[in-house]
C-alpha cells in the first residue's frame, strides 16, 4: 500500500485542502482504498455509519442494505 498525498486548490481560497489517497496493488492493477480529507477517513466514516445502522436495525445486516438502496434510489431521483 502507498499514500499519494495531494492539495487541491479552490479559486478564491487562501488554503488549499489536503488530500490523501491510499492506493493498494492487485497484481497488475491499482486499486484505491481509502481517501483521506484533511485528515478523516472515508473508509472509517463509513465504516462507522454503517455499523450504527445496522446496531440501531437489531445487528441485521438487512437493515443496512434497505438503507442504502433508499438512499440510492433518492440520489438517483435527486439527478434526474
């Protein structure tokens, strides 16, 4: 696993935001695992709402799953 660290620059902001990804290898390919957003992790964010979902649905992973295709289908209606 590398870290490819990085700065994106927003046209009127004085402080650029730092951005970290983490990149693993899968034989030939490269795959990303984990981007870093000045400092919080999306894997271990969603790693968190996810496992509140399914403790608040009785430790059922159903209760995750129907969560995110509701959340699917209301981001689909959302771009449509």
């Amino acid at each position: 696993m590398v870290t490819v660290f990085s700065e994106i620059e927003r046209p009127g902001v004085a402080k650029p935001v730092h951005v970290d990804w983490r990149v693993g290898t899968n034989g030939a390919s490269y795959k990303l695992l984990d981007v870093i957003v000045e400092g919080a992790s999306l894997s271990n964010t969603l790693r968190s709402d996810f496992g509140s979902i399914v403790r608040q649905e009785g430790n059922q992973i159903g209760g995750l799953l129907t969560a995110l295709r509701e959340k699917t289908e209301a981001l689909k209606a959302e771009h449509n």
